[in-house]
C-alpha cells in the first residue's frame, strides 16, 4: 500500500523529536557548558600577560579556528582510538563541540572582559579585592552583560553545527531523518521536517536571549 | 585613635603619612620628580596644580594603584619602598598592604553598576574584609545616613544623580575603615550645582578628624578645610603651607600664575 505524504510526516515526528531530545539538546547543552568553561579559561591565559600560557592560548584558538570542525570531530572519532583511546560516538561529539566553543567563545569573553572600564577594577583593588576576588565579582558580573549576545550566536550556530554529529553515528535530528529518508527516497521532505525542528529551537533560543540581555540590562542607564 | 581612622586629642608621635623621595616616569615624561611629603592623623592636605603637574600620581601613588619608580611610602605602620627591587609577586603584596590602608574616591566615581547603593558600600567589608553581614549592613546603612542617602540603599548607581554617586563612593570608601582617604579630584566631573553637596560631606569628615589627602581645583575648599596645601608643577612640590600662606600670598611666580588663571581663566 501506498504511503501518503501526510502519514510519513506523521510517522516521522516523532523519530525526529526524540532525536532533538535525546540528541541534539543534550549535545549541544553538554558542549555549550563545558566549552563555556574551557573558554573562560582560555581568555584567562590569553589576559595573563604570561607569555607561555599566552602562547598556548592562542596556538589553541588559532588551530580550531583554522580548521573545519568536521575534521576536529573525525579527528577525535577516529583519531583518539587509534591513540588508544576508544570512544564511544556521543562523548566524541561532546568533545569536538566543547573544543571548538572554547575556541570561539574564549575570544568573545576576551573582548567582554576588557570591555569592562579600567575604573572599575581599580575601585575593587581599593576596597582591598586581589585578582581573583575583583574577577569574580566585579569584571565577570559586568562582561556577562556585553558578552550574551556573541554568545548567543555561538550557541545558536552550535545547535546547527550538532549536525555533523551524524557523520560520526550519533543519533540526532540530521540522522533520525536520514535513516526514514533512506528507504523512502523522500529526502526533500525530511530534510525539510529536519530544517524546521532545527529552526524551532533556535527560536526558542533567540527568544531566551532577549530574556537575557533585559535581565543583564536591568541595572544600565540608557 | 578609635580604629576607624579618626583622631581623638592630639598625637605627637609621626605623622599618619610620610613619603619621601617620589619618581616616577611615564616613558619619556617624567611625571614626578621627588616629592616628599608628610600628613599628621587627623590632618587634612589639599594637593593643587595644573593638569600634568602630577599630583593625582602622588596621590595614586599612595596606594600603590600607580607604581613609583623610587621613593618610599608611608601609611600608619605599612611602609613600602619602590624601586627596581620590588617587582611581581612581592610589589602586589606589598601594594595591597598599602591599599589596606586607605580608602579612595575616584573623579568618575566608577560606583559598581551590578550592585545596590548598599552592597556597593558593604561589597568590601563583607568580601574581603569578612565581617558579619548584618553587621556591615548595619554599618553600610549608618555611613549612608552619614551622606544622606539612606533612602536610597535599595537603588541602583544609575538611578542616582551625579552628587548622589560621588556621595555613595565617599560612603564606600569609609566602609572598610580606612587610616587615610584620598580623593582624586571628586567634584571634577559633576555639574556645578551638584559639587556642593560633595564638598559638604567632605568637609563633615574633616571635622570628624578623618584623615584626608585631596586633589582638587576646588579653592573655597582648600582654604576653609585644608590643614595644608601642596601645589605642585612639573613634577615638584613648588609651594607648601597653610592655606592662608599658599593660595593668599603664595612666594613663588608660577603659584601665583596658576592662582590667577583659575580666578581669571580668560
């Protein structure tokens, strides 16, 4: 019997909303905040003024920068095995995408933290704060608020960038509609159903930064 | 003294504040060229002087937030001696134990945006220098009462006026109960209907004993609140004195050429 277009859209959302659920979110949720992490410490070695740490710092921006993260995932896929270090298709896409955030992100919270006036660290070292202590109430409080919307695209292209983690088996959105695809020739529409549930979520996102940045621009003088 | 920096009675021992022999260079300019100077508790000292005289590096140089090249600095029992010698780890040490000393209020009075009137005032007391919550709320509280700005712990800086901002920073930088306050040009920056309730509050603190070190172009405060006025040129202090003594009938040419121009800038 025949299969109808409207019954294979029927028979493909809910494949495809658990490889959101189960894939994509998770993925990109999981990169974002470990990368978010490896960033600040990135941007922290860059802002040392220690010139080996600098150094490492900006070799590492530079080689994930200048290379597609298609081959930072192969590399870590089918690389670390064969450095004896098998891994399993979901943790070596939460590795590829965590490095590459770092890498990106690092240099917006760069920028961020210098965004934040030279008087405002002085005020804290004369209220007796050393580095850390200035750092972690005063800077970092104040670059959340330039840093969210450079954030927000690197979130967003992330979602997309989950993509490739199809070619390396993880079963998210980009794979569930493939494999209904595959046998049923139908590639335009489930590339096309894929597209929208990717789009959605970045709505969703889109929409979460704008709750954002009212949050952080609360306490601002326009 | 009680502990908050304040001064009962007369004390004949040295003076709170001694520094003596300042350099420093910003590349070629050599910003300053030897300045000694000293500041009995209690005392107040008003620095004077053309823009690039150097007398707001003296004063950051009190509190370490600009390096001196040579010279050494002292504030009650913290004295520290610059030069090639002390670098890094050992010139951060030794610049907090400065700063541990002094509180100090900025011309843009780089209030912290984040934080309410309150928590700006009680962020150093509670952060660093761990004292009970309740108690620096307490305390925070009182020093805005103090500026007259109780009403408005709850706010944020940017609801603030200029004088009403300048008022909070004075009030945070009593909170960590300084030996000695130093104000960088406080009134620069604000209209001039909103410098009086600044210098209101200063003078207050001046007559609580408060030990204070000020640069300003402010000459009504000069005369009225200073203990002494140091005017400084080129990197030298060229005239010191009573304030009668200096912005009345000051010695040297290039005092009174400055005193001029401010009262006649045209």
């Amino acid at each position: 019997m025949e299969e109808s277009t409207w019954d294979l859209v029927r028979r493909s959302l809910l494949p495809l909303a658990q490889g959101m659920l189960e894939g994509t979110i998770p993925l990109t949720a999981l990169s974002f905040v470990f990368g978010l992490a490896l960033a600040l410490v990135v941007a922290l070695m860059r802002l040392s003024g220690v010139a080996p740490l600098v150094g490492v710092a900006r070799f590492f921006v530079s080689v994930i920068r200048g290379t597609p993260l298609l081959v930072q995932l192969f590399l870590i896929y089918y690389g670390l095995p064969s450095a004896g270090f098998p891994l399993d298709p979901f943790p070596s896409a939460v590795i590829a995408f965590s490095l590459n955030v770092g890498g990106y992100a690092s240099e917006v919270i760069r920028a961020a933290i210098l965004a934040v006036p030279k008087g405002q660290t002085e005020a804290a070292m004369t209220i007796g704060m050393g580095r850390a202590t200035t750092l972690r109430r005063i800077v970092l409080p104040q670059a959340a608020r330039v840093a969210v919307p450079p954030l927000s695209n690197t979130l967003i292209s992330l979602v997309k960038d989950t993509s490739l983690a199809s070619a390396v088996q993880v079963t998210e959105v980009l794979r569930a509609a493939s494999i209904i695809a595959g046998p049923t020739y139908e590639f335009f529409l489930l590339y096309g159903l894929a597209a929208v549930y990717y789009w959605v979520l970045c709505l969703v996102l889109s929409f979460a930064q704008t709750r954002a940045e009212a949050r952080l621009d609360r306490f601002v003088a326009k | 003294m009680d502990g908050n920096g304040r001064v009962d009675g007369n004390t004949a021992e040295a003076p709170l504040l001694e520094v003596r022999g300042l350099q420093k260079s910003f590349g070629d300019n050599h910003v300053l060229r030897g300045i000694d100077l000293e500041a009995p508790a209690g005392s107040v000292t008003v620095l004077i002087g053309p823009s690039g005289s150097g007398k707001t590096t003296v004063l950051r140089s009190l509190n370490a937030l600009e390096v001196p090249d040579a010279g050494t600095v002292r504030v009650g029992d913290v004295a520290v001696e610059f030069g090639p010698a002390l670098s890094g780890r050992a010139l951060a040490r030794a610049g907090a134990r400065l700063r541990a000393q002094s509180g100090m209020v900025f011309q843009s009075h780089n209030l912290f945006p984040h934080l309410t009137v309150l928590e700006n005032v009680t962020e150093g007391p509670v952060v660093v220098q761990r004292r009970p919550r309740e108690q620096a709320r307490t305390d925070g509280l009182a020093l805005l009462e103090r500026v007259g700005l109780r009403e408005k712990a709850d706010q944020h800086p940017f609801q603030l006026s200029g004088g009403q901002q300048q008022r909070v920073g004075i009030a945070r930088a009593l909170a960590v109960r300084p030996q000695i306050v130093l104000f960088d040009e406080p009134t620069s920056a604000l209209d001039p209907e909103l410098v009086g309730e600044v210098l209101a509050v200063m003078k207050d603190l001046a007559a609580e004993g408060w030990t204070m070190a000020v640069v300003t172009h402010e000459m009504r405060f000069a005369r009225q609140v200073a203990d002494q006025v140091l005017f400084l040129d080129g990197g030298v202090i060229v005239e010191r004195g009573t304030p009668s003594a200096v912005l009345e009938d000051p010695r040297e040419e290039r005092t009174r050429r400055f005193l001029q121009r401010l009262i006649d800038p045209l």
